[in-house]
C-alpha cells in the first residue's frame, strides 16, 4: 500500500476568492472523512479546518494575514494523524497600509 504524505494544487480563480480549496476525488483520501476536524499549522499558527460534504476545506481563517491568489501554490504535509502543515511558497502577506 503506498501512503502519500503530501498534496499539492495550485489555486484557481473561485478557490482563491471565495477562501476554499475544493478536493477532486483522486486526492480525497489523503485528507479526514467529512465535517472531522484536522489541524493544519500555518506561519507559526495551528487552525483547526474541516472537509465538508462537497469535499471543500473552507479557509478562510488563513486569509487572516496572507492573501491567497489565483495561480498559488499550496502543499500540504501530513505528519501525524489529524495533523498537517501547510506551505504556500507564493502566497504574500497583504500590503501594508
């Protein structure tokens, strides 16, 4: 059986505006069953996020700082069970006012 420790996407337009990332069925399993809380550490901080019935992570509590783009990449890591990281090499914090 081969395990798969890392998923990776690049954000489309709608993701990316409307603060979710939507999980296509190939990729499902790499992530808890529906409405299971799971930790995701982000810039020093850990969020608590669900996958809902549509299969979507809604992720707006990281948009708290950073600004998701169409076009970014995020990767995310799995390190223990309900535990992952994320990495988003190409999103920026928003400018400062």
């Amino acid at each position: 059986m081969i395990t798969v420790n890392e998923y990776s996407k690049k954000l489309n337009r709608p993701e990316a505006r409307h603060r979710y990332w939507h999980i296509i069925k190939s990729d499902r399993e790499f992530f808890p069953e529906a409405h299971e809380t799971f930790k995701l550490k982000f810039d020093g901080k850990t969020y608590e996020l669900t996958v809902n019935h549509r299969d979507d992570i809604m992720t707006g509590k990281l948009y708290e700082k950073y600004r998701f783009l169409e076009g970014d990449e995020i990767i995310v890591k799995k390190k223990d069970k309900g535990q992952f990281v994320l990495e988003a090499p190409d999103t920026k914090p928003y400018p400062k006012v």
